[in-house]
C-alpha cells in the first residue's frame, strides 16, 4: 500500500459524511440547472412570482409613477403646446359636431312630437314635390376653391381651385386682414369670423391653430352644407397635421391632398 | 425655388407709402392723394435669378401718428417692414426712434428698413444735415415721383429674405 492510498482511506473514514453532503449539493445543482436551462420547467417556478408582481406594480402605479407622469405631461403639454392644440383641433371639431347634432336631432324629435299628425302630413305632401327636389338640386353647394392659409402672416400654404380665379396669394392676405379686423372690432380673442357671403357666393371660413382654411362656395350653402363641409375640412386637417413636420411641407403634396379630399366632393 | 413673404409698410399719414408701392407694383404715380383706410394687400413677384423668385406680399397699413395704434394681428407673422416718413415733413420722423423700439419689441427679430420718401421735394444736402443733427438713420432715401431707388428698396429686401430663408 502506498502512501497515497494510506491517505485516501483516511480522507474516507474522516470525510465520509462531508462527501455525502457535497454529493447532495451537486445532485441539487444538477436539478437546478436542468431547471434554468428548461423553459417550460423554470417558466413554471418564475411566472406566479412575476405575476404577483405585476399585480402589485399594476395596484401601486398610481401612487408610486403617477405624480411623474403627470408632471413629465404637464411639461410636455406645455413645451409644446401649439402641437396639442393642433393634434386636438379635428378631433374636438367632430366631438363638438356630434353633440350638437344628437341635440338637434332631440329637439327635431321634441317639435315632431308637438306637431299634429295632420301638420306634419301637409308638411310632407307639400315639401316633397319633384319639383322641389330638382330646384333643390340645382341650388346645392357646390365648392370653387379651398385655400389653406398661415393664420398669421396670411401667407397662402396650398390651395385647389376648380377655375382659375384672381391670384389666391393676393385673396389669402385679403382675407386675413379681413378676418383680422372683424375678430379684433369686436375685441373677441377667442371667436373666428366663420362665414362672409356675397350675392351667389360664399367664404366658410374654418380656423385652427396655426393655420386656417377658407372655402369657396356657390350656391345654396344650407346647414346641412356647412354640416358636411366641416366633416371634409375636419378629415383633411386630420390627415394634413398627421405628420409631424407638417407646417415645413412642400405646397404641392398639400395641393394634392386638397384636390383628393374635395375634389369629387358634393355637398 | 419659390417663397412667400409678407411685408408690412407703415408710417404717419400722407407719406406716400402707397405711392411707393405703387410705384414698384405698377410703376406708375398720381398726384391725387387717397387717404388708405384699413390695411390694402397687393403682391408683387421679384426674380431673383432663372429659378429664384420671392413673392412679396405688401401689406400697405392706413397711415398713423401713434405707431402703437397699429393692430398686432396686422403685424403678426411678418418677415420684414418698412417704416416710411416724409422727408420735407419733419413731424414724420421725429419720433421716428421711439417708434422703431416700440416696433422691435412687437415684432422682435424682424428687419425694418427705415425710408425717408419724397426726395423730389427737397435738397438732399440739406436733408442729410437735419437728419445727422436728429441723430436718425435710414437705409434708403426714395421718391415715389421719380421711382429713384424704389425698385432698389423692394429688391434688396426680397433678397435679404431669400437669403434668410434659405439660412433656415
């Protein structure tokens, strides 16, 4: 027997119990790792505990987060405001629409109420004539021209014309000041001149922001018109402030989606 | 390239700023004078080079002896004014550096080329002297009778903001 073997059997009398336990340790490491290196196995030991604490961040964000965002939007709001109130502009237009409409429609349904059934079938029989219907045709809306212009300077943006009539730049600039003086006479900050009619004609006039869009009309320009006009202005505003540098976009693309949104339009 | 500027041309009454205009729009003067009332908008292209032109439109305001009488949404979104005073009528320019503060605080950053016009009327010599001892400073003396240095007045400053804007 040599040396080295005397040792060995002392190393096993003395450690005998030692040897068990890191046989033990190896076995659970073993496990461990078969654990970590199988998805499914370790997905089923992690996933409670990270859904629990989910629900927990879910439950404390608005105590722990909330007074950050809140701020980091206050800031952002008003860094760039003229931004919001753009982004803003459309969408409020059409809420503001659909409620008014909804309340018309109430009263619409309030006065029905109040009329006679013989009133309403001598209003029916008496409006609804072929006659009535092809003069109406003949004096339905329809657009000449749409302008888009800087609400500051006056300085035309892009416009679509159905003929050509005297320099746009000219009427852009014109109008501005027009608009100008009416809203400062009456010394009313926050109301737009809307409308200004002459004779067969008609100038609807939509403001926005930085920018706002006078519209051309000839014929009747009835509510349901201006209606159905504002729904077309909204939509081209939307798509046309889309685009983050928007106000810097060359005259031609803005001429184009002008000519696609009223083009084909009938009011 | 083809850019759009607004350009607001102001002063006391009767100083001939649509005169000026005219004159460079037109190229054409009377005599008969017309009170502006309200602000008068006319366009007047300038060809800078064979694909260069900038569009000015002129915003020619009613003439005033108070400048902060002038409405800000006429002055809103300008690129460039032009103050206007009558050379043979000293109460039009003497209050002219006031009125040139005033202005840069409302329309900070914009250039202002200062006119004295009517040249026609008076000795420029003579002109020079009361203008040195005023301690006033102009950047062009016109007259809108003879077009002497209209045209130069307008196209200079088309060229002063083409050049800005392409800086931007």
């Amino acid at each position: 027997m040599t040396e080295n073997d005397k040792i060995q059997i002392l190393k096993d009398i003395l450690f005998a119990e030692d040897s068990d336990y890191i046989e033990k340790i190896a076995h659970r490491l073993e496990n461990l790792e078969s654990t970590l290196n199988d998805r499914q196995k370790f997905s089923t030991k992690v996933d409670p505990i990270i859904l629990h604490q989910l629900e927990e961040f879910k439950t404390s964000i608005p105590s722990t987060l909330g007074p950050t965002i809140t701020a980091a939007l206050k800031t952002e709001i008003k860094k760039n405001k003229d931004e919001v109130v753009e982004a803003m502009f459309p969408i409020l237009g059409k809420m503001i629409k659909k409620y008014i409409a909804h309340e018309i429609k109430l009263l619409s349904e309030k006065i029905n109420k109040q009329l006679s059934f013989k009133d309403r079938m001598k209003s029916w029989f008496g409006n609804s004539t072929k006659k009535q219907e092809i003069i109406d045709e003949l004096a339905a809306s329809h657009i000449e021209q749409v302008l888009l212009i800087e609400k500051d300077s006056g300085l035309l943006k892009a416009s679509y014309s159905v003929t050509q009539t005297i320099d746009e730049e000219m009427i852009s600039g014109m109008l501005t000041a027009i608009k100008s003086f009416v809203e400062d006479a009456f010394g009313q900050k926050n109301q737009n001149l809307e409308l200004i009619d002459y004779e067969l004609y008609h100038i609807h006039l939509q403001s926005f922001n930085r920018f706002y869009i006078a519209v051309i009309l000839s014929g009747n320009y009835t509510t349901k018109a201006k209606d159905k006009l504002q729904d077309l202005i909204f939509d081209f505003f939307e798509k046309f402030t889309k685009k983050d540098d928007y106000h810097v976009l060359d005259s031609d693309s803005i001429n184009k989606q002008l000519a696609q949104n009223f083009g084909h339009a009938h009011l | 390239m083809h850019i759009s500027k607004k350009i607001v041309v102001l002063g006391h009454f009767g100083v001939g700023k649509t005169s000026l205009i005219r004159r460079f729009v037109e190229n054409s003067f009377s005599d008969n004078y017309k009170v502006s009332i309200g602000v008068h908008i006319v366009k007047k292209e300038v060809e800078l080079s064979e694909e260069d032109t900038v569009s000015l439109i002129l915003w020619d305001l009613e003439g005033t002896d108070d400048i902060s009488r002038i409405r800000d949404s006429y002055l809103l979104g300008t690129h460039g004014l032009i103050y206007v005073f009558d050379v043979s009528r000293p109460s039009t320019f003497q209050t002219i550096n006031d009125d040139l503060k005033k202005l840069e605080k409302r329309v900070k950053g914009v250039p202002v080329k200062v006119v004295g016009n009517k040249t026609d009327l008076i000795l420029l010599d003579e002109l020079k002297t009361v203008l040195d001892g005023k301690e006033i400073s102009y950047d062009y003396l016109t007259s809108a009778k003879t077009g002497e240095k209209v045209n130069d007045l307008f196209e200079q400053l088309a060229k002063m903001l083409a050049l800005d804007a392409e800086k931007i």
